[in-house]
C-alpha cells in the first residue's frame, strides 16, 4: 500500500509490503515504489491506455503467466506508468528525489557495478528461496517432472520435508527463481530465462 506520488510528501512517502517470500516481495517492493513515485495501476483512468492484463509492474494484482511476455512484464513498467512518473517527478513536490544526484556520483569511489558483484540467486539459492517462502521445514522438490515439464526458472517448486515423497510438491502463484539461481550444470536463471554458462579457458 502506498500513497500516489508522495515520494516527498512526509509522512506519506512510505509505503506497506507484505513479505511473502524472495523475488515475489522484491516485485511488489517495486509496485509500491511505483506508486510513491506516480504510477497509477494499469487500466485506471489514469492509465487507461494500458490494461492490467498484460501483467507489467503496475497491474492490479501480480500474477504468473505461461506466456513469457506477460510473464516477463511482471518486472517492467508499461508505457502509461512511465509516463506518469516521469510527470509527476517533473513537478516541484518531488524535488527531493533529484536533490543530491549530482553529489552522490561525484563522491563514489566505486562503481554500482563493483558494488553489485554477486546476483540474488547466487547468495540465495533454491533451498533458501523456498525455506524464505514457505518456511524452514521446506526444500527443492525432488521430483524431476515438475522441472521437465515446467520453467524452474519462471516458477519455482517446493516440498514440505515433513511430508512423504508421493505428496505433490509447492509453488505460489508468482514465484519465478531469483537471478543468478542454478538451475542445472553450467545453468543460471536470469531474468527468467536459462542461460548457460561458458567456462572460462585460461590462456
């Protein structure tokens, strides 16, 4: 819950995020944030040009897909939201987010990059992603199928350990892996996709 293009305005430049579990939280984070900065959801009269059911950043309700465009939406803003941050942080009210820009930059010693060197996956891995989800008793599920027929990196899978084997095993409904996560040999996820990975040869 957040307040419409108050990212200045004290007191109401906060806003309230249900943690429900890695990447999931990460997204509704970025609605939120959306919010404060202008953004009005999809398919609002403010944002009629662009409907909530192509699933961008500010739909109504965050969702998974077995489209991989609007799957891959969930983590852009759709034309109209950028639109109206990009109004709303043209007025006087949200100087405070162009206040110190300039300075910041100047006074970095190290680049975002250099800040930035490890992915979410590769600090969070499948078991933790799961365990911060569901809770601490759950692991990766076992069973290959659900890996063979489904996307490991657009949604993930979870087994309640306390369960036998033969019950089916746990997802949400927006629960893609975070970037960076393994997702077989030489395999990482990254931005839903599977990449694979070429060793480095010395030279």
């Amino acid at each position: 819950m957040a307040y419409v293009g108050n990212i200045c305005k004290k007191g109401d430049s906060a806003s309230i995020v249900e943690d429900i579990g890695a990447a999931a939280t990460a997204v509704i984070a970025a609605h939120e944030l959306g919010h404060s900065l202008g953004a009005f959801h999809d398919g609002n009269p403010e944002a009629e040009d662009c409907v909530s059911s192509e699933n961008f950043l500010m739909a109504s309700t965050v969702s998974g897909s077995g489209d991989f465009n609007h799957f891959s939406h969930s983590r852009i803003m759709s034309p109209c939201s950028v639109k109206s941050i990009e109004k709303n942080l043209e007025t006087p009210t949200a100087q405070c987010v162009r206040k110190f820009g300039g300075a910041v930059r100047e006074h970095m010693s190290t680049s975002p990059q250099e800040i930035i060197s490890l992915t979410p996956g590769e600090m969070i891995g499948l078991r933790q992603q799961c365990q911060i989800s569901f809770g601490p008793h759950y692991g990766v599920c076992p069973n290959k199928e659900y890996f063979m027929s489904r996307d490991v990196c657009a949604r993930v899978w979870c087994k309640d350990r306390t369960k036998r084997r033969s019950e089916p095993c746990e997802t949400k409904t927006y629960f893609p892996a975070l970037d960076g996560t393994e997702c077989g040999r030489s395999k990482v996820c990254i931005y839903d996709l599977i990449l694979f990975i070429i060793p480095e040869t010395e030279s």
